[in-house]
C-alpha cells in the first residue's frame, strides 16, 4: 500500500521505533590492540634472536598496536566508545 494512497484516504502514516537509524557501532576494544601489540613483541624478539627479516615488520607493528589500544583506551576513558 503506497503512502500516497493513505494520505489520501485522510489516513495518517506512523513510523515506529524501529525506523530510527541505529547508534555507531563501537569500535574494536582497546585490549585486543594491546594484546595484539604485546604478542607481536614478543613475536619480534623472538624471530630477531634467530636473525630473521621479519622481525622487522613485527619490531615495527608493535609499537604501532600499542599506539592504537592507547587511543582506543583514552576514547573509552571518555565515554565516547
């Protein structure tokens, strides 16, 4: 059934509560980042203790992974997570 038919039927149109649009999803928390960030440490140190290029990589994620579970804590401290 249209809405134009209703209106002019003198017929009002009711949305409900479920039409609202929903709330942001929230982010990932900021402990996987840390936990994530804390295995690739030590994921790093091991793979430099054997002299392997890809401790590169890990050495250089790491910090990168702490870096966003500090600013997924800080949103969270907020209130805005």
């Amino acid at each position: 059934m249209s809405v134009q038919f209703l209106k002019s039927a003198g017929l009002s149109v009711m949305t409900s509560l479920t039409d609202t649009p929903s709330e942001k999803k929230r982010g990932i928390p900021w402990y996987v980042y840390f936990g994530g960030s804390a295995v690739y440490t030590a994921l790093g140190g091991w793979l430099a203790s054997e002299s392997s290029p890809l401790a590169i990589i890990c050495i250089i994620s790491a910090p990168i992974g702490f870096f966003y579970a500090w600013r997924a804590w800080k949103q969270e401290k907020r209130g805005k997570g």
